[in-house]
C-alpha cells in the first residue's frame, strides 16, 4: 500500500492531513507545498506576509461537512476507477478547525444519504485504485458513528 | 469621457467543430454591420483566446485580424478562462480611454469538444486541475453540485426549484435566434433526467458549444461625431481577482484558503466582482432592470442573483417562485436564455453576455424584450481568479 500522493497525509490508525504552515505569520496551506512534487518555492498566500519558509504541520482530524454531492458517472481520465463496472462515490469539502475547507472523497460505503451540510467527519485513508505498484491509497472523509444523519 | 458599444453581432451557438475563425469572423462583420462602421475604421482588435480546460488555446487577435485582412490594426489576446471576454472587452476599454484608440473590435470565438471537460493528457502532480480529477474523480459538475446542495440544506431550496430555472430559461431562449437549444421544458422532464452530481440532474447542467460573439467599441465622441444611433455605455467593467482569505472552495482547487489568521472576509470573490462594478458605475443594486449571469447550473444562477445584491442571501429562491426573474417580473435574469439555451464557448460567451444586454437596452431583444429597461449588468467567473461584471446603461 502506497499513497497515491507523496507528503499530503499521514498513514496509520489515526491519519492527518499535512500542510504547509508559513513560519512568518502560521497561515496554514494544503495540498502542502511540495518541492519534491515540482511546486515552485514557498511563496506565503497572505498578501501582508512576505514569508517564504514553511513547517509541515498535521491538520485536526475532524471536521465538519460544508456541502458534499456524488459522482453517478465515470469521470474522465486521469481519475483511474477502483473495478469494472464503475462504482459511484461520494464527495466532501469540509470544514477544519484550522480555518479551510477541504475536498475529499467519502469513505466506502457511506454515500449523500448519509451527509448534511455541518455532519461531523473524520479522515480516513482508504485504497483509491490498484495499479502495478499494488494498491495506491488517499486520504477520505468518514462520517462518524452515532450520529443523527438527517438531523 | 466614456466608452460606448456601437454594434454587437453574433454566430448562432451549435455544435458543429468547425474552426473558431469561422465563427469569430462571422461575428465580428454582424457587429460591424450593426455598428455601421467599415473594418478598414477599425483601429484595434481584442481577441478572447480559445482554451482547452482552462489552458491558453490559440493567439486570437492575429487569427481574427489575419482572417478579416491585415489592415494594419493593433491586436491584443486576452485570456481568463470563462471571464476572457470581459477581459477583453477591459482591454479595449481602456486604450479608447487612453485615446489609444478610437474604434475597437473585440470577438471571441470557440470550437469545443464532446462529454466532460477533461484535462490535457500527460501527467503533472502539481497542477489543481489535474490532481482534483487523478486523485478525487472531481468534475466540473461536482463543483457546481456542492453550491447547489448547500442552497437545499441551508435556505430550503428544492430540486423543483433548480428545475424551474431551467423551465424559465429555456422559455427565454425560445425566441432567441442565436440559442443553440430552443425548446421548451417542463419540471418533470428535468427530474427525469439522470442524475449526474447529486443533486443536480443533468438538464440542470449547461452543455458546451460552438459559437461568437463581438462587439464594437468606440468613445462616446466618436459615436456621436460618425452619427452612430443609439450607441449604450460601457458603464463598468469588473475584472477583479480573489482577496485573501478566499474562503469558498473554487473549481478546479482541493481547499480554500484558511481564514485563520486574517478572518472571514466581508465579502466573498463572487460578491467582490458585482461589489466592484457597482462602485465603478456609481450604481445601486437597485437600479439594475436586467440581469445576465453565468449559468453553468441551475443552481448557480441563484448564487449569482444573491451574488449581485439583487436579493438578500438564501432569498433566490423566493424570487424565483414570484416570477420576479422571469420576463415581465421585477428583475428577469437571463432573458437571452442562458447557458441553459446557449451552452458554454468559453471565449465568446461573457461577450455574449454584454451583446445581449446591448440589445435589451436598445429595445431590439425581440420576443424577450425587458420593458424599459435601462441598466443591466453581467456576472461570470472564470478558473484561477478570473471575475467579470459588466455594467451597461442608457
Ligand atoms: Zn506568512
């Protein structure tokens, strides 16, 4: 098992998200600045700041739902499906305490019937396709247990 | 000293994957035709380059110029995805502001593929639009879906709303002898339709087409020494970008920016962009009898209402259940049709929008007409902070 993207989340039991904190003023990034995926130098995106070192922090783990809809239809290439025939998956931005909204797949097996805007998730890291290297893996959003759906 | 339209022309909108010049030159004579001046008159040539996903096409305003003859024209090529014709129309502007110029073409033009947009081939980890379909299957759709589901769960907005705009727009268009699909809809046809991001169906979502717009654009002094009938005025021309903290997750990006440091804005992009233009025309909300916004779903065009102060937040939907945008309503929203009739060609369709209002405000929208109206005002945003609003008077 391999992410599918070098430096964006931690594995394990209790994954995080990993972003790009500005050391000048701690404004926090993600996706993570990432030379090693070609990004150009750090360049801190707030205009009242000219920092350009940046720390890797990890994101809260939690979050809640911002809005979220499916994918029904195949998208195109270079989304690479997980089986034939094509299984739809839900989708997620959500809110973090750290301030941003992030995009993510939702976890198997949950899909729109199970989300409202302000549902409260958790990342998880899931297969999102296997390719010649094994199993490629992202970061997804859980919904977490217990809670009222359609509250 | 201001800047006035004096001709707007158009290609009918279809779908036929002929070269963009054919198109874009086609406009380009109607809008001089309309205008009644000669292209030897013409001094300067904007064009709105064609694009591929968000990625610069072809250099537009040599092809247009080179098409119609060299005559020896300056050219500029404007590019800012959905929002280039605005831009372009901003470039024109400001050099016939400058005295740089005295009669501008501005023509934008496009030919564009079947089935989703998809990105170029080839693989690049570090472009947003790449990496939103490799690593999460976003599509522009799924974008457009997430704004529409948060309407539902926040101001009660419904799947018949969303059809009903359809329903209005397609109603609009069927006059319009440029839209490219002139047919009646009803709610229930819409709902059958499949559903391609929950909760949007397809017929919420607008297709992509062929098609040109152009519009002519000379001083006011101009028109008035050359006789020109019922020139209308470029009143504003918003072609702002984001301010930081963005805080509203935008297609083709993984996440927002993070409000933590700075706090939420007092605007977001999008009310930044009509914000702008108003300030610039010295106009009020208020006074604006007619509206053209980017449809690129149902949904979106109620952001957009709220988006231009035409209403308050999470009140479009009441406006919409009123009549008020319909035609012969308070405020009609997209008498051309929309994107609903007309179907995306990226570059031409922002000028698409000002060519529409042009003839609202000069009375000749046959069979759509807006009574009276007076001022009217464009919205659309484009990828990678591309905003445009247009405000046009009488
Ligand atoms: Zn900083």
């Amino acid at each position: 098992m391999t992410p599918v993207i070098e430096g964006w989340f931690t594995t394990g039991a209790e994954p995080r998200l990993l972003a790009s904190r500005c050391t000048r003023c701690s404004n926090v990034v993600f996706p993570p600045v990432s030379s090693a995926a070609g990004a150009a130098a750090f360049y801190c995106r707030n205009p009242a700041c000219d920092g350009q070192e940046q720390d890797s922090v990890e994101l809260s783990r939690r979050g809640r739902v911002w809005s979220y809809t499916d994918a029904q239809y195949q998208p195109p290439a270079p989304y690479q499906p997980a089986g034939d025939p094509f299984q739809p998956f839900a989708l997620a931005a959500v809110e973090l305490p750290e301030g941003l909204v992030v995009l993510g797949q939702v976890a198997d097996g949950y899909g729109v019937s199970d989300l409202k805007v302000g549902t409260e998730v958790e990342l998880v890291v899931e297969t999102l396709n296997v390719d010649e290297t094994g199993e490629r893996t992202i970061y997804r959003w859980k919904p977490i247990a217990g809670q009222e759906a359609s509250a | 000293m201001s800047v006035v339209i004096t001709g707007a022309g158009m290609h009918p909108w279809g779908k036929w994957g002929r070269d963009f010049t054919e198109y874009g030159v086609h406009a380009a004579r109607a809008a001089l035709a309309d205008a009644g001046i000669a292209w030897a008159d013409v001094d300067l040539v904007v064009g709105g380059e064609t694009v591929r996903n968000g990625y610069a096409g072809y250099v537009a305003g040599s092809t247009f110029a080179q098409a119609l003859g060299w005559n020896g024209a300056r050219i500029a090529t404007s590019y800012a995805a959905c929002a280039t014709g605005a831009q372009a129309i901003d470039t024109a502007r400001a050099r016939i502001l400058a005295g740089m110029s005295e009669v501008a073409l501005v023509v934008g033009a496009d030919t564009t593929p079947k089935g989703f947009l998809a990105p170029n081939a080839g693989e690049r980890w570090n472009d947003p639009d790449w990496l939103r379909f490799r690593l999460l299957g976003m599509t522009n759709p799924a974008y457009f879906a997430l704004y529409a589901r948060r309407r539902m769960d926040l101001y009660g907005a419904t799947s018949e709303d969303f059809a009903q705009v359809k329903v209005k727009n397609a109603k609009h268009g069927l006059a319009n002898p440029y839209a490219r699909f002139r047919k009646e809809s009803t709610v229930a046809e819409v709902l059958a339709s499949p559903v391609v991001c929950d909760p949007l169906h397809l017929l919420d979502i607008c297709a992509t087409s062929d098609g040109a717009a152009a519009v002519v654009l000379t001083s006011a002094d101009y028109a008035k020494r050359h006789g020109i009938a019922s020139p209308v005025t470029v009143a504003a021309v918003s072609t702002v970008t984001p301010t930081f903290p963005n805080t509203v997750i935008d297609m083709p990006l993984l996440a927002t920016d993070s409000s933590a440091v700075t706090g939420v804005p007092e605007r977001t992009f999008k009310e930044a962009i009509g914000q702008a233009a108003y300030e610039e025309a010295g106009i009020d909300p208020s006074e604006v009898d007619v509206a053209e916004v980017y449809d690129l779903s149902t949904a979106l065009e109620l952001d957009w209402i709220e988006d231009l102060q035409l209403c308050k937040r999470g009140e479009a939907e009441a406006l919409l259940r009123a009549g008020d945008t319909t035609l012969g309503g308070r405020i009609p929203v997209n008498p051309s049709g929309g994107l609903a009739c007309f179907g995306e060609a990226v570059p031409a369709q922002a000028i698409a929008q000002v060519c529409e209002l042009t003839w609202q405000l000069q009375g000749r929208a046959e069979g759509r007409q807006v009574e009276g109206a007076k001022v009217g005002i464009t919205a659309n945003q484009g990828l990678f902070g591309h905003g445009s609003s247009v405000i046009l008077s009488v």
